[in-house]
C-alpha cells in the first residue's frame, strides 16, 4: 500500500489546529435543535472537538462530540402545551408578550443551570473550552458560562438582529427605522409605527432593567458555587454581559433590510442548511419528476401540528386541494381520509429537498425564519399561514419583498388561500423575485458555513477579538445622546437669561418705572 494517503492524513492532522469548543443549545425545540446542530456539525467538520448542551440527542455521535443532556428541558413545554397548538390560536389571537417571554426564557435558562449533566460538566476539573458558542434568548445569563470556564464567548443570534441582543455587543439600533420582533410593521415608518417601535424599546428596557434583575439574580447565585468550586472570582454581571467578543447572526440582507452593523456581528443567514442536498426517497422523486403543472409543499413546520387544524378548516383544505391540478405535498402527522388523488400526507418530509426540486413551485409555510431562509435559498415563492413569534415579522417582510403572500390564521383561510394559490400561480413576478433575492443570497465571498468556522477561530486565535469590539460599549447613554452637552448648553442659556435679567432690573428698567412714576405725578 502506498504511504501517500498516510502521510496526507498525519500531515492534515499537524496543520488543522484543534479546538474545544462548548455549545450551548438548550431550548428545547426543532428549529433550534437544527440551527445549534448547524454550527455543531460545521465545526467538526472542521476538525475541532465539540461538547454540546442539546435537548435533542443524536444517537450515534462522531467520535469528536460530547453530548450533554438537557433533555428534561421539554418540561417547559409540559406546563405550556397550548403554546404551540394551533388549534388554541384560532381562539385567541395574543402574541405573547415581551414580559412573558422573559419569564419564560428564565424557567428554561434556570432549568438548564441546575440540571445535574450541566453541573457536572462545570465541576469537572478536565474540562477546558478555548471558545463558548451560546444562543442568545432574550437572556444574557448563557455569558457565565465563559466565567466557568474562562474562555471567550459567543452569541448566535437566531433572528433577524434584534435591539435587545446588538445592545450587548454595541447599541440598540433606531427604532425609527428598524421593527421590533414583536411587531408586524416593515419600515418606512408611518408616525404611530415609529412612536410604537419606540414604546417597544423602552418598555423592553425597562423589563429588562428592572424586571428582569431579579430572575438574574436567582441565577447567578445558582451558577456562583460552580465558579467558586473552580477557583475562580464570580465577575460584574454588568460587565460580564457586555463582554462577548462576537455575534453570528442567523440573518442576510436578502432577506431582512440593509441595517448598520457592528464589526463583531456577522449574519451568516442559512448556515444549517447542507451543501450537499440528500436525494429524495424514491416514491416522493417520482411523484415529483412526473408532476406535469408542479408541486405545491404545504408545511407548519416542525412545532405547529396540522391536525390540530379544526376539523373544518381540514376539510376544506382536503377539498381545495383536490380542486388544484398540481400535486400538493401536505407535511401532515396522520393520513386523512377521502384525500384526493393529487394530495399526498407526508409524515415526515425532507424539506430542503423537495423545495431543491425543480417542480416545486410554491411553498406554504408558518413562516419560521428557517423556512423563510430556505425559500430564498432554493429560490421558491411563498404563502405565509404566521401563527405565532418572529413569524409575523418574516411574513411581513417576504410580502415586502415580493415573493410572498400571507393568509391569515382563521376560519376563512381556506378562501383566502384559494385566492393566493390562484394569484401565486398565474403571476410570474412572485418567483422572478424570489430568484433574484436568491441570487444575492448566494452571491456571497465564502459560504455562511465557511464563514462561521473562520469567525470562531479567529475569535481563539486571536484571545477574545477584542479589537473587534465596539467603542459604543465603553460610552455611556447620556454621552452618547450629548444629554451633557444639552445640559450644558440649557444651563448657559439660562445664566444668559438670568444675567440679562438682572441687568435690566438694576439699570434699565429701574430707569423705566421712575418714569412711568413720573409720568402719574405729572
Ligand atoms: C472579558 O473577555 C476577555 C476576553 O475573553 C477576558 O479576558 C476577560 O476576563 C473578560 N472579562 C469578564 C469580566 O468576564
């Protein structure tokens, strides 16, 4: 046997430096579940040894990964089931609010913390991490995990760049021309949009301000015997929050809007999607190659069940399909009867490829931000159903961009629906801007995958990427604002008017009054 392959293999070995990196991913859902997957199976691909705090185990792991079960995480989701039943929001149409989030949030960070695989994993005298790889969830509290084991941090955003997380690695940006997540309005602004984006950052200020301190409290005195059980100073929460040396953002401008950024954030949109698209099982392949008028891909995606659709709404859209001549793949958890013989259930469905299929022609989609950006990935048009979170925000902005419509969540959907498949269907300029936004999607240096494994090392080879750090961090509000100099500038102004004042009551106007005495004597 030649030495050659060996000697390649010992030399990739010497060149590739290895580097432990700690992921955190504990939220216990799909979507996230895939995007944590995403920066996990990127960096052993780039040869590092990755330890990852999952909730979804994968069952036969790579000799390179440690996983760290947090499992019992999906106990949120025990007190909270009517959160993602779709059923309960044709009922009541509430997006939940900031406050509930936080709380929300705060159960999962607090779970995470005491669950003994995590506290064991942060006792454990081996364990020494170059870099942490955290998910920011309107919640900082994931930063002490760079006190625990003395190593840098990093955010991975998993919107589009909200107020809340770029504050911590520079400033919030303008509410007068960007959208709060919570709401469902694209810039330009009219005047009661903008003073609401703004109510919507002071209002999150000061929850986080004030109503959030004292859940982080509770953490940090969870989390403070493991950095004492290490041997090392529990910081300044304050400081340690701002402290993070980047932000990767599941986030591009082909799909949000061209908002400044700083230097340490880093929209790498599309991430988890693999290069290399897994062929379809045979039976969906035919099905597809032989769909003469093309495919329509009905999904809610991974959390929203569609049998918990009404029984009516069911029906009817059974029978709306059945009325189409394409062939409609509906990702469904059971097999309805009477369906038509153009309506294939899929309990499982392997979206990126079926949306990779030429004959898909259309995608109807919750509008989840992964579905949103494998739509621009694959270049297809839309129907969005928004039923809860970021969703409406993606919606919005894919109807913005041109190559969606949205069909609101009720009982007259199956209508509205009819009427977007129609107008998606017979007007072209849908899918032309779909690929034109794919185009720029695509059309990038490196690939966002490439990007992530660069950004992460340089972060450990360069000790923290402090010059990546944003100065706005050291300055203060009133600083930034100039409230000083305007405080200075009123205060002169009124010594001015004070001075004058007085001058006018001692030597002018004095003169005046003995005057107009005068003038009654005369
Ligand atoms: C901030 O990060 C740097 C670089 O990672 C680290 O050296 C420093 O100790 C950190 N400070 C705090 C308060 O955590």
């Amino acid at each position: 046997m030649s030495p050659l392959p060996w000697l390649l293999v010992i030399l990739a070995a010497c060149c590739v430096e290895s580097y432990k990196v700690l992921v955190v991913f504990p939220f216990p859902g799909k979507s996230h579940a895939i995007l944590g997957d995403g920066v996990v199976r990127l960096l052993l691909k780039a040869g590092h040894e990755v330890t990852y705090i999952t909730p979804i185990l994968n069952k036969k792991p790579p000799p390179n990964l440690h996983q760290i079960d947090v499992t019992d995480n999906y106990q949120m989701f025990v007190n909270n089931k009517d959160m993602i039943n779709i059923a309960q929001f044709f009922k009541v149409k509430q997006q939940m609010t900031i406050k509930s989030l936080f709380d929300f949030m705060f159960q999962m960070h607090k779970m995470t913390f005491n669950n003994p695989n995590v506290q064991r994993l942060c006792k454990d005298p081996k364990q020494h991490f170059d870099v942490i790889i955290g998910e920011w969830m309107f919640n900082d509290l994931y930063s002490l995990f760079s006190t625990i084991f003395q190593a840098p941090f990093i955010w991975v955003s998993t919107v589009d760049p909200h107020w809340m997380a770029l504050q911590l690695i520079d400033q919030s940006t303008n509410p007068a021309y960007t959208a709060d997540i919570q709401s469902n309005s694209i810039p330009p602004f009219t005047f009661y949009e903008r003073v609401q984006q703004l109510v919507y950052q002071i209002v999150g200020y000061g929850l986080k301000k004030f109503y959030a301190a004292k859940y982080e409290q509770e953490i940090i005195e969870l989390v403070k015997p493991l950095i004492q059980y290490r041997g090392h100073e529990v910081p300044d929460f304050e400081e340690l929050r701002y402290n993070s040396s980047l932000m990767l953002g599941n986030s591009h401008v082909s799909m949000g809007s061209a908002m400044a950024l700083p230097q340490n954030y880093k929209p790498i949109a599309g991430y988890h999607i693999e290069t290399d698209i897994k062929p379809l099982p045979e039976d969906l392949q035919k099905l597809m190659d032989n769909a003469k008028h093309g495919v329509i891909y009905f999904s809610m995606g991974s959390n929203l069940k569609s049998r918990d659709f009404p029984d009516e709404v069911k029906m009817g859209l059974v029978r709306l399909f059945g009325e189409l001549k394409q062939t409609v793949l509906w990702k469904f958890e059971e097999v309805l009867p009477g369906a038509p013989s153009n309506l294939k259930f899929l309990q499982w469905a392997p979206q990126a490829s079926i949306l990779a299929h030429p004959n898909c022609i259309l995608f109807i989609t919750h509008g989840g931000l992964l579905s949103t950006t494998e739509t621009v990935h694959f270049g297809k048009p839309i129907i969005g159903i928004p039923v809860f979170a970021d969703q409406f925000i993606n919606v919005e902005r894919a109807v913005k961009n041109g190559f969606a419509t949205k069909v609101d969540l009720d009982f007259n959907m199956v209508e509205d629906l009819r009427v977007a498949i129609t107008e998606m269907i017979n007007n072209p300029s849908f899918t032309k801007r779909v690929k034109e936004l794919s185009f720029i999607y695509h059309h990038r240096p490196v690939s966002p995958g490439a990007e992530l494994v660069h950004w992460v090392e340089h972060v450990v080879k360069t000790q923290g990427a402090p010059h990546l750090r944003s100065p706005a961090l050291d300055v203060p509000f009133y600083q930034k604002t100039y409230l000083d100099l305007a405080a200075v500038l009123l205060a002169t102004i009124y010594v001015v008017f004070a001075t004058l004042k007085f001058i006018c009551k001692r030597f002018l106007c004095s003169r005046g009054k003995i005057s107009s005495k005068n003038k009654k004597n005369n």
